[in-house]
C-alpha cells in the first residue's frame, strides 16, 4: 500500500500538480458520492486522489466498459459492473448485503448516473447508504482549480429530497471538465 500510496502521490502531486483537500473521516464503510461526472477522465482523478491521500475504494461503472482487456483491469481497480438498461432494485440490495457483511466497505459512485447533463440524479447511492446505514461521502472534483475534495459528509436522514438538496449544493463548488454537462 505505501509504494501504491507513493506513486498516486507522485503522479497526482507532482506530475499533474493536483491538490487534494480532505477533512472527512476515514469511515471503515462508507458511500463516496463523486461528482461532476462528465469525462471518463474523471475516474482517473478519483482513483488517483483516493491512492494520493492513502486511502481505498472501489466503484461502480456501467457494465459496457467491462469488456476485455479493460473488465480485468477495472475489476482489478475495484470496480463493479452495473446493468443500467434496467430499474436494479436488486444491486442495491445486493451491495447492501454486500456493506453489511463486510468489515470495510468503501464504494463511489457518481450520482448523474451519466457523463451528459442530467439533473435528475439517481437514488441508487442513496437507498445503499440509507439502507446500510452508512455515511456518504461528497467527493467534489474540480477541473478549473485542479483539486479533489473530500471536507464534507452526510447521514442520510430517510427524506431525500431534504438530504439531496444539502448533497447539490455541496457540489455547487466544482467545474467540471466539461461544464455545460453538470446539471444540478
């Protein structure tokens, strides 16, 4: 993990002269809600801030890019398949139990659900944390500040339109790599 730790660092740090702000608490479980999403660039950066600051999560991304050679190195990554040509009640209920019969649990997930501006966020990170009874995360990543930001976190309370509110604005902060693609 330390020589992982290093060359995240070294390449975040260094070479791409990213910064990283956090002040979250490393939880043992926990749903990261990364956002703006609108470049496959944008894994990269998350991957590489989670290693830069020592820290480890997997993540979700639609089953399409889990083709080989790229599916061995995602699930490699951490990364989980997900189907979203249909509604999946059972992937939240299977990465429920999935958290709760883990002793550590860490999993981003971007809320558009989508690189293209969609304002009508998904509920699916949300029901995984409500059910699991697990913090969210706010992983904000910022393209015209070049930074990565991980200072704020949420227990959802079971009204999401309440806690989604709070969750939006806490990425109000952000540019995207591509702005007009965000939508809030």
């Amino acid at each position: 993990m330390k020589l992982k730790t290093a060359l995240c660092k070294f390449v975040y740090h260094n070479i791409l002269r990213w910064k990283a702000e956090v002040s979250v608490p490393d939880f043992k479980k926990c749903i990261i809600c990364a956002a703006p999403h609108t470049s496959n660039l944008d894994l990269i950066m998350g991957k590489l801030f989670i290693g830069a600051v020592g820290r480890k999560s997997g993540f979700m991304m639609k089953k399409e890019w889990f083709v080989w050679p790229l599916g061995y190195i995602f699930r490699a990554m951490g990364g989980i398949a997900v189907n979203r040509s249909k509604r999946n009640g059972s992937l939240v209920a299977d990465t429920v139990e999935k958290a709760n019969n883990s002793e550590t649990f860490r999993i981003a997930i971007t809320p558009e659900g989508t690189r293209k501006a969609n304002a009508r966020w998904k509920k699916g990170f949300y029901n995984i944390a409500l059910e699991a009874k697990l913090p969210i995360v706010l992983l904000g990543i910022d393209y015209k500040r070049k930074i990565v930001s991980a200072t704020q976190y949420l227990i959802p309370s079971g009204d999401y339109e309440v806690d989604l509110a709070q969750i939006k604005s806490f990425f109000t902060q952000f540019t995207a790599r591509h702005p007009a693609q965000f939508a809030i």
